[in-house]
C-alpha cells in the first residue's frame, strides 16, 4: 500500500475549570480536554462526565501523585489486611479500633 502525506490541524477542546465543571460535557473517546486557567487535562471515554474523568497526570513524580490524590492524614479504606503501601506507596498505618470488621481503615502518615 503506498503512503500517503496528509496535513491537518489539531484542535483541542479549551476552557475554564468553571466552565467545565457547568457544562459538564462527555468528552468523545480520546478527547483532550484543557483547563486553561490550571493547565490540567482530561481525555474522554465516551461515557463518563467531565467532573467524574480523572486529569491526566504528567511530569509527575510518585510522590507528587500520591501528595495530590492522598495527602497526609487521608483515609483509605480496604477489604482484608493490603496495605496501601504495596501499591500506592508512602508511609500508611492501620487505623484504631477496626479489627472487628473485614475491612481495614488506613491513615496516611507524613
């Protein structure tokens, strides 16, 4: 098959975080969306809300990740005894007093 050059131009969807918290649009599978007041994107599924998609993280280390979605004193909740450690990362201690269910409450240390 021969190749073909074919030139175009990208247009990203771009407005407010404000803005796009009102509309709340559900963004086409693979459509960037930007804020450009914050600079934080998110890219569409086709199905899912702009308020329920998560950013897309770049540039980002582990730790910034963790500091932005679990900062210090933040509680996670798990079935069984895995600590958030083995996949998260960062320091995490078994919460007081839930050994009398099978879920474990974990606080993030500093």
């Amino acid at each position: 098959m021969a190749e073909k050059a074919v030139y175009g131009k990208l247009c990203l969807r771009i407005d407010t975080a404000g803005n796009w918290r009102t509309a709340n649009p559900v963004l086409l599978r693979g459509e960037i969306g930007i804020e450009e007041d914050t600079s934080r994107m998110k890219v569409g599924d086709g199905q899912t809300a702009w308020v329920e998609l998560p950013y897309v993280i770049i540039g980002m280390t582990r730790e910034e990740i963790l500091e932005t979605f679990f900062p210090v004193n933040s509680l996670r909740i798990t079935v069984g005894d895995e600590n958030p450690a083995d996949t998260l990362g960062g320091e995490w201690k078994e919460a007081v007093g839930t050994d009398k269910t099978e879920f474990k409450y974990w606080v993030r240390k500093a």
